[in-house]
C-alpha cells in the first residue's frame, strides 16, 4: 500500500504509554516508514505488547494521520478528582516577584533581567503543574491560594490570571510526540509570559479606585494595552509572539459585528503608525520600530493568536471578578462563572467559553458545576442574513459545566442592551416573552447547531425575571423541564 503519505510518526510520550499500559489497548496499527504493518491494533494487550512498541521506537514507527483521535482519547467529562494543584510555595513567590516589579517599574524601565526571573518564576510554575498526575482532572484551587497571600490587587490579579490560562493552555493542549512537547511547552511559556505582563501599562498610569466608571474613565483604561506593549516591543529577551498578545489582550472576539475589543482596529493602527513615526529615528528604539511594524501588518491581515487572546482575556476577567476591589469585595468562584457567560455575547467566541468551562470551570470551583437540569438560558442563534434571534430553553441534560447540554425550548424573548463604553445585555423585556408549546428538544453537544447559551437566568442573579418566567413555565406545561418531576427539579 502506498500509506507513506498519510502516516505519521510516532514519537511516544510517556503520558501516552501509560494510557495504553492503564486500558490494556494498542488502539492503532503501527507501520514502519514504507507502510508495511509492524504491530496490528489489539485491545486486550499484554505489557509485553506494549513493550514491543518501545523497542520499534529508534528504528522509527508511524501510523496513519486519520487516526489521530485513537491514540489517546480526551479524557471523560466524568473524571474529578480532589487533587489540589497549585503550589502554594510557588504561586506566593510569583505574586510576590510581581509585587516587587509593578513597584520596580513605576520608576525604571522594564529591562532583561526583569524578564529572566520572570521566566524562571513562570517555568517553576508550569512544570510543577504538569508534574502532577491530577493535572487534568484536578483543582485549581488558586483563589484559596491568594486568599491568604496578601498581596496588593494588581499582583493578586496578574498572578491568577497566569495561573488559570496556564491551566486552560496546557488541558487544552493534546500532545502526541515529543516535538509536540517541546513547541506546545513553548506557547505555553510565551502564553505565561503575556499574561503577567499584559497589564503593566497600568503601572505608568493614573487607574479610578471606585466602580461604575465614567464613559470617559472606561475610554482612559482602553490605553493600557498599548501602554504595555510600548514598555515590552523594544526588549531583545521577549518574543514577537508575546509582544502581540499583549498588545492585542483586549481583543478576544473574533470576526465581525459589534463587540467589546479595545482598542478597535482603526484606533490600534492609527496609534501604532504614530508610535512608528516618533520613534523612527531614534536609533535606542530600533527595535520597538521593527516589532511595530510587523504588528502593524499583523492587526490589519488579522493575524493574531485568537486562541491565546481568549484565554488571557476570560483568564483575566475571572480574576479580577475574584479579587477583592477597592470598590467591592471579591466574588465568588461559582457567581463569576455565570457573570462571566451573561457578559460573553459581545466579548469572546464560542471557543474561548468553551476552552474556559471545560478545561478549568469545575476545577477553579471545587468541582461544583454552575449549569444545571433544569436552569433557564437564553440561546442566540444567527440566520443567514446576520439576524439574531433569542430563544429561552429549559437545560434538559448537562454533563458537568459543558455550555453545549441539551435544551429544550420554551419560546422566544427580546434582550435590553446597554452601552457606557462597554456594551452588554441589561436585561430581557418581559412583554416580549412568547412561550413556544412545542417544547423543541436541541442537543447542543451532539450536532453543529448554530445556537450558543449566552445567558443563565439565575435566581439570585435576576430574581424578578426569574420568578416571572419560571411562573410562566409552569403555568403553560405545569413542571419547569420534560423530566416531569417539579419537586426534584426544584431543588437541583
Ligand atoms: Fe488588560
């Protein structure tokens, strides 16, 4: 057979070995370069099979790219264990370094130096996280963490952003080889690296300490990305990649329509054009003009890493929502998790929720789910005319904090929208409900249905709404979801 072209080679892991060791299986047949079988897939297989694999390993062994999605299986949405993950030892010294830096560079440009302690901090971190065999299905216990560290706001929330988009990075990563070790090891630490410096801009600013901020307070902040990166682009030590997700930190929505990036394309190019031609002949900056430049190209062909952009945003908002504020204490884990999704249709993509819920939902959570049978949710969906229609659903099945259960529908609704510089939906308006008898049922987890849950009306969150609706539900088809069991239901 002519398989050469479609094979790939096989450059085992050790995460890889134990899953076949642990099921007992060789889930593949494995070929040698020219494609002639050497070991045929087997399901009861013995160590000794599994050892004979090994021993092909230095003359080089394939199998074929189709069959990728075999060789090791993502792990199952029942597995939660208790492990706690993060080093506490660790994590307070970063914190702490952070502290020291933001202070550091109020007065004296970020340099070098700076940047390889960071480095060592952020490696520390990631390969003791790694290194724990609960690494995937563990907590990621960092609010208890800094809970007790004491330590200002701004390390507070720098150092937890890192931490869970180092959790999201590296679950969501799915290593095969050990070149895909090394490169996914080091998006992971450039990934780290733009977390931790992405809101230094801050530090030569004059930031508000109270909520509810002013158009033009929301309009000062929007500078902060551009702040940061300009600290960051004329540094040898960094990478280009991390020099754009800093720069690019605030614009995780992908694609066209209204959202929440700042600054918006237009801004962003007209400033980093004006940053080229201030600094174009001071030749201390040469760098800095370079690396604007190919940002520049970047932002306007699109080319940025949306994925790492969605992690260190939602990483970052649910820090902040967790950290005590000068203007509010902290919120809990469970109610930023829902905060978070009531405030994601105009800010990130599917994806980035998806990664986020999936990957570190339950574990920043003590494993205790924020999407239940029988919540209420707004569904968007959008015909091809760029309409958007807003459906509300009851969930009917949910697999731990997946945002893609089965629904079933209960009719439509119109949300209110608000804008101070930031849009969002306010509300729904009441006399727009209208409830759909069909009861349509919708596995979002099963097909490619265009609809995304971007609202839980949650009692406490929305008590008027949801005392209204749920009033409703049961007047028209008597128990609140097709479980058929009101009492149950009730004290899900
Ligand atoms: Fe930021």
């Amino acid at each position: 057979m002519d398989a050469s072209k479609d094979l790939q080679k096989f450059d085992f892991t050790e995460d890889v070995i134990q899953h076949f060791r642990e099921n007992r299986i060789i889930p593949v047949d494995f070929y040698n370069k020219t494609g002639q079988i050497l070991i045929h897939k087997k399901d009861m297989a013995s160590g000794e099979d599994i050892s004979k694999l090994l021993k092909f390993e230095q003359q080089g062994i394939f199998f074929l790219k189709s069959e990728i999605s075999k060789i090791k299986p993502g792990r199952k949405g029942g597995d939660v264990s208790f492990t706690k993950l993060v080093n506490t030892e660790l994590t307070s010294d970063m914190a702490k370094g952070a502290s020291d830096l933001l202070l550091d560079i109020k007065k004296y440009p970020l340099n070098g130096s700076h940047v390889r302690e960071i480095s060592k901090s952020i490696d520390s971190i990631l390969e003791d996280f790694k290194a724990s065999p609960d690494m995937e299905t563990g907590l990621v216990n960092i609010i208890e963490v800094m809970s007790t560290a004491g330590m200002p706001v701004d390390s507070e929330v720098l150092t937890k952003r890192t931490v869970v988009a180092m959790a999201m990075k590296v679950r969501a990563a799915k290593a095969f080889t050990k070149a895909d070790l090394n490169q996914k090891k080091s998006e992971q630490v450039s990934l780290m690296m733009a977390s931790y410096l992405a809101d230094i801009g801050y530090t030569q600013m004059k930031i508000p300490t109270h909520g509810n901020l002013k158009t033009e307070e929301l309009e000062y902040i929007k500078n902060h990305p551009i702040i940061s990166y300009l600290m960051v682009a004329n540094l040898n030590e960094l990478d280009e990649s991390v020099k754009s997700i800093v720069l690019n930190h605030h614009r995780p929505h992908k694609g066209e329509g209204v959202n929440n990036n700042y600054p918006q394309t237009k801004n962003l190019v007209q400033k980093l054009n004006f940053y080229k031609d201030k600094y174009k002949t001071d030749y201390k900056k040469s760098l800095l003009v370079a690396d604007v430049q190919k940002q520049l190209k970047n932002v306007l062909i699109n080319n940025i890493s949306h994925e790492d952009i969605g992690i260190i945003s939602i990483a970052g908002e649910f820090a902040s929502l967790t950290t005590q504020q000068p203007w509010r204490p902290p919120i809990e884990a469970l109610t930023a998790m829902k905060l978070i999704l009531n405030n994601s249709f105009f800010a990130y993509n599917e994806k980035t929720l998806k990664d986020f819920y999936d990957h570190v939902g339950l574990s920043l959570c003590d494993n205790q789910p924020f999407i239940k049978v029988g919540d209420y949710v707004i569904v968007a969906s959008q015909d091809s005319n760029r309409k958007v229609f807003f459906e509300i659903c009851a969930i009917r099945e949910s697999n731990k904090n997946s945002i893609r259960p089965m629904l079933e529908r209960i009719g439509t609704i119109q949300p209110k929208f608000s804008n101070n510089g930031k849009i969002r939906i306010s509300g729904f308006e009441p006399a727009s409900l209208k409830i759909d008898r069909r009861r349509a049922i919708f596995n979002l987890d099963r097909n490619a249905d265009p609809r995304r849950i971007i609202y839980l009306i949650d009692p406490e969150l929305d008590p008027e709404f949801y005392e209204s609706l749920d009033q409703k539900a049961r007047d028209v088809f008597g128990v609140k979801t097709s479980t058929g069991d009101t009492e149950a239901v009730a004290t899900t």
